[in-house]
C-alpha cells in the first residue's frame, strides 16, 4: 500500500486515487455534495458567470411562505 497525493487529497489505494481525480473527496464518507470541491467550484464559477444572479434572486425563503421578494433601488 502506498500513500499518494492526488488533486491535492492524500490517497492511501486506488479507490481514493479514483475519486480524487474527479475532485471528490476520498474522505468525506458521508457524501455530501457541498464537500465536493468539483461540485462547489462548478457551483462558484457559475455564479460568477451569470448576470442576472442578484440578491433579489439569491435569496432563501421558509418553504411554504410563496412570498414574492420584490428589491427596488
């Protein structure tokens, strides 16, 4: 067994070396997508990207309000 480091994860066999190829995390056993680095730069990138991404429309509401949030400046 041999300890490596992959997309800057420590890999201890190749299962982990697998994972952290496709930038998931071999130690987050709970599979958590928002402790997937891929996911959560994939997730940044696009908010970056989009221009119509405001805070208006970023906004989280308690389910079941259907409330309309109306930002006037």
């Amino acid at each position: 067994m041999s300890i490596s480091i992959v997309n800057g994860y420590v890999c201890y066999n190749c299962t982990d070396q697998e994972k952290a190829q496709k930038g998931i995390d071999p130690t987050n056993t709970t599979n958590d997508p928002s402790q997937n680095k891929a996911a959560v730069q994939k997730r940044e990138a696009e908010k970056a990207s989009d221009p119509s991404a405001t805070a208006a429309s970023n906004a989280l509401l308690p389910s079941g309000l259907g409330a309309a949030v109306n930002v006037s400046v």
